[in-house]
C-alpha cells in the first residue's frame, strides 16, 4: 500500500521524506533553524517536533531503523481556528511492526499509560500524556504506521484507506509524478483547502485567497536547503482553466526576460512580473479564454471597450495594445514622499517608445475633445507626468486584478510607460531612476534573480524588510505590537521569489527563499529603514538665508488649486497655491500656535520677490529678496 493513500482527503499541506532522519538532522542545525527558535511563537508551534527530537536522540537506534522510509505529514483544520497534524510512516516489512510495539513500551514510562480500542476492526493504540494532558493515538495498517494527536484523522484514514480520495486524485497524481525525489523533502499544497487554513489568521476574506483557492489545484516542490540556510524548491502547479482565464492564457502565451527591474526602485516591495512571447499574442489568447469560459462576462467586456472607442473615438488595439511589449508587471514600492500609503505602479514595457508616445498623445487629446478634464502635463526631472482620465479603463482592458488603476496618472522612462493612481509615486520612480538606485543597480538583487529562469510567464518578487515597512505603516495598534515582537524573524528572509513557466498543460515552479543574520540585514542599504532626519532648531543669533531653503511637496491631485500641510493638533502648518501641480503664488507658513512664520511667494515653482521669517511673537527676524 502507498502511504499516501491514508493521508485524510482534506489536508492543506503534505510533507514527504525518502530520508526523515537525514533531513530532520540537516534542518534542525541550520542557521536559520536556531534563529527561528529564539522566536517565543514559532517555539510554540514546533514544541511537537522539539518532542520527537528529543526521543530521536535518546533512542537513535531505533528511529536509524526506519530511516530511508517515506514519512508523510500533512495539516489539517480540524476547526475553524486550529489544525492537527497527521503522520504516515511506511514500514515496508511487516516483520517491523513487531519490533516497533516492543520498543513503544521502551519509550514510556510513569508519565504516560497506554491503552487500546478498536475502530472498524483496526486497534487504536492511545498513549496518554499525564503532563500535558494529550493523547497520541496510533494505528498499523498493512505496512503503515499512521498517528495522530487527533483521533478523528486517524479514524478518517482508517475509514478511507481502502478508497483513497487524495491519493488517487488525477490532479495530485500529475504534481507529484512531476517532482523529484533527489532532495531534503517534498512539500504539496492543496488549494482547495488553503481559504479554511488562512482563515486561522484572519476573519476577513481577502480575493486574492479566494482567488488562489478556486484557480489552483495542487503545487508540488522538491526542497533543498544550502549551507547559507538558503531554500530552493523546484516543482509543478496545476490550474482550474475553469476559473482562471489570466493564468489559462498565460499557459498559453509563452515567456519574457524581466527587464523592468531596470525602472523598479531598489526598496520595492513586491515586484510581480507578467511575461509572454508577445502581448498580441497573451491578449488574443485572454479574449478566446473570456469567450470559451463564460458568454455573459465576454459580452460584457466587449461592451465596455465598444464604449470607450465610441465615445472617445479610439482603437484600443491600435492605440495601447500593439505598442506594448513582452512584460507587464505590478510594483508595490516604498515611498519616501507618500508615508503609509500602499504605493501601487503597473508598468507596460513598450515595443517602441516613439509609438507609444505618440499613441498616448493621440488619446490625451481625444480625452480633453470629449471631456471636461483640463489637465497639463507636468514636468518632473525632466519628465512630464499625464492623466488619464478614462474611468476603469485598465480594469475593462486587463481585469478586476487591475482595478486599483481608476483615472492613474502615468509618465514614461525608456521604453517603459508607468501607471498610478497617486502621482507621487511616479515621482519616487523617476527619483530612483535618475539617481540609479533600482533593482538592476542592486547586487543582492541580481544574486537572488540568477537562482530563477531568465525567462518566466509569471515572476513574484519581495524584499520582506520593505514589505515588513510597509505593512506596518498601514496596521492597526494590535497589529504594530505584534510586527513590532516578531519583526527579527521575519526580516531573516531578506528575499523571497515564485516563478510559473509553461511546460505541458503544467507550470513548472520554483520558490527560493533566503535566509540571513538579522543584523546583516539591518546593515544592508537596500533593506534598511528609511531614516527621519530631524532639522535642528535654530537659534535666533543663527538665522540665514538657509531659513528659505523650503522643502519640496508632493500634491495628490495635481488640478488642485492649492496645498496645505497641517500639524498633528490639525493647525495649519503651511499653505501655498498651486497652478499645474507646481507651487504658483502666495506661500504662508506658521507655528503651532497659529502666528505666521515664513511669508513669501512662488512662480513656475520657483521663489520670487521677498521672502519673510517672524519668531513666535511675530517680530520679523530675517528677509532676502529673490
């Protein structure tokens, strides 16, 4: 029989070792292990595993014996809040089973009693835990050991064993016949199951769980871990083409070097890459896949982009989709200027810059004939950031996954046109590339990237310590205290990287995560915190010029008529108006307590004519004309 007939249908994860023992012993004296035991939480979850160490030491000899037997463990929710854990051992020979119930008696002593029961003519064994109060329950079936700290998984693989579920489900079986068996261990993951685990952690459903549960079936990875404690997995996922026409048609559509990195700033967050032989090409094969899956929802794209032609007299296939390239992606960044804020970008890698430019235009143009959107471009760094102003157009042209791009504002560097919502994360893109701090100029970067295929059809990048920024900035109180305890191992995984490419009606996939010391993290530039660097207050006898030396803004809405920046007791901290999104006319500052500090005036973004500083008491100290 094969052990993982037994596995109960239900389970979220499975873990298989040819070699347990040589495994366990290679990830319990890694690095990245015994920094992980420091952590009070991740203790706790594995006190069961620190239990079986504990007895593998003391009675080597006899778990030496079943080393080089398949071990499966796989997860289970056993309620709406927690899991249990379920073992399959694989004794091969039955004469095993005899010498195995001779050491169970070996293994206890005082603090446990032992007990027997029968279950739909199968023997229970139950050892029961006087200390903790917990049973482990044990079963032989054939030439399988089964055991469970929860009862009703033992019972369900007895009630199943001789009708597997998972075991003979067509999608498992074309995952695991895919996957080597060469490494550490095999870790398979059941979608299906994946919503009710995370669940455990969060009351609120999120679409991209839901969406990942329905569009999945399985993923299969062969583990290695190196001497660095870096992990490398190597395997297979399946889809439901049912339900998910991106990733159907990205099976489809081919590969693409990642070339955006050479925009990306280095402290981005999370970096997801789409890539294909030719957008055309992916888009043609979405539209068929829309078609075939579902009439009503290809209607009514087709209805949505016959209304913006109509209206605004476009070709949407001449006018966006022949310029863009091989790759679009979706970059999550760190903005200096937008503090806890989600900075979105998408960005459309172009076949040629020139063309699209003059595309873009062509659009801008029709947009401004036909609606009352009055919008400049305006310029930053030496290049200019537009509007678009075509409500949803990216979530009718691309679907709901780029719904958050509703009227963006966009500029365009090389042959790349970026996309968002918010301008000023343009701004920190166009800072970052002309300052060359993007993920092409990072070394850690480029070391982490050579561990995937230059060529991919889906490509997901994080730096954690970024992400762990920015998750932050956005959590509630309870939240912050709990990021703030476990930050240390959660930042020992600098890097962590997923690639899908297309082989058969599969993707091959590949997962790698790095681990390092914690303090070398925190050293690093690419992962360190943005430092707030505190102005010194000046002392009246001090005062200079340097008093006007303003710092920059960074307008939301770049038709605004004006900006105010306000302390935290909400008193006006300073107001200025605005023409175009650049600093036009009157400029006041204050202090906390409302008298005015600085008066002055702008023009073109410039400061022009004379400029005034006041103390508290309104006595005007210093002055310069310019």
């Amino acid at each position: 029989m094969q052990s993982v007939y037994l596995i109960p249908k239900d389970a979220v994860f499975v873990i298989e070792s040819e070699k347990p023992v040589e495994s366990w012993k290679k990830v319990s004296e890694s690095d990245a292990w015994h920094h992980l035991q420091k952590n009070g939480y991740f203790a706790e979850l594995t006190e069961n595993i620190q239990k079986v160490d504990t007895i593998f030491n003391n009675k080597r000899k006899l778990f030496e014996l079943f080393d080089g037997r398949s071990l499966f463990i796989s997860i289970h929710m056993i309620s709406k809040k927690d899991y249990g854990i379920f073992y399959v051992l694989d004794l091969k020979r039955i004469a095993k089973l005899k010498l195995l119930k001779t050491y169970l008696n070996t293994l206890l002593n005082e603090n446990y009693t032992l007990s027997k029961r029968n279950y739909h003519h199968h023997e229970i064994i139950e050892i029961y835990d006087r200390k903790s109060k917990e049973t482990m329950h044990l079963a032989f079936i054939k030439n399988q050991l089964v055991a469970s700290y929860t009862h009703t998984l033992v019972e369900a693989s007895i009630d199943q064993y001789q009708e597997p579920a998972l075991g003979r489900d067509l999608n498992f079986i074309e995952v695991n016949q895919k996957v080597g068996y060469e490494d550490l261990f095999r870790l398979y993951l059941q979608y299906g199951y994946l919503d009710d685990y995370y669940k455990r952690f969060s009351n609120e459903p999120t679409d991209w769980m839901n969406r990942v549960s329905e569009n999945f079936k399985f993923s299969g990875f062969s583990f290695d871990l190196d001497k660095n404690s870096t992990i490398t997995a190597n395997g297979f996922t399946n889809i439901s083409f049912t339900n998910e026409n991106y990733l159907e048609a990205l099976q489809k559509s081919g590969t693409a070097k990642r070339t955006i990195p050479k925009i990306a700033p280095k402290r981005t967050a999370l970096y997801v890459s789409y890539g294909f032989d030719s957008f055309s090409e992916f888009y043609k094969n979405f539209e068929q896949v829309q078609e075939a899956s579902s009439s009503e929802e290809y209607e009514s794209y087709k209805a949505g982009i016959q209304k913006v032609e109509k209206f605004l007299k476009i070709d949407v296939k001449e006018n966006f989709i022949d310029w863009i390239a091989d790759e679009i992606a979706l970059l999550q960044i760190q903005s200096d200027i937008s503090k806890g804020k989600n900075d979105l970008a998408l960005v459309l890698k172009t076949s040629d810059s020139t063309v699209a430019k003059t595309n873009l235009d062509f659009v801008l143009k029709q947009i401004k004939k036909k609606t009352p959107v009055k919008f400049k471009a305006i310029p930053y760094k030496a290049y200019e950031i537009n509007f678009l102003s075509i409500k949803g157009f990216f979530k009718i042209l691309l679907g709901n996954r780029f719904k958050e791009f509703d009227k963006p504002y966009f500029t365009q560097i090389e042959d790349y046109v970026i996309f968002s919502n918010n301008p000023n994360t343009l701004k920190t893109i166009i800072t970052n590339y002309t300052e060359k701090q993007t993920l092409q100029s990072s070394n850690d970067f480029l070391a982490f990237d050579k561990k995937f295929e230059a060529k991919s059809s889906l490509f997901v990048y994080s730096n954690i310590p970024v992400l762990y920024d920015n998750m932050y900035a956005l959590a509630d109180r309870s939240t912050k205290i709990q990021l703030r305890k476990n930050k240390d191992f959660i930042i020992c995984f600098p890097q962590i990287g997923f690639q899908l490419t297309p082989e058969d009606n599969l993707f091959e996939s590949t997962l790698v995560v790095n681990y390092q010391d914690v303090e070398k993290v925190k050293l690093n530039t690419q992962f360190e915190e943005i430092r707030k660097i505190k102005r010194q207050s000046l002392k009246t006898d001090e005062i200079t010029d340097a008093i006007f030396n303003l710092s920059p803004i960074y307008p939301t809405d770049l038709n605004a008529k004006s900006f105010i920046k306000k302390y935290a007791n909400a008193a006006i901290r300073f107001e200025v108006d605005l023409k175009d999104g650049l600093k036009n006319g009157r400029y006041q500052e204050y202090y906390s307590n409302g008298e005015k500090k600085i008066t002055g005036r702008f023009r073109k973004d410039k400061q022009v004519g004379m400029w005034r500083y006041y103390n508290r008491d309104g006595e005007l100290l210093h002055k310069k004309r310019f």
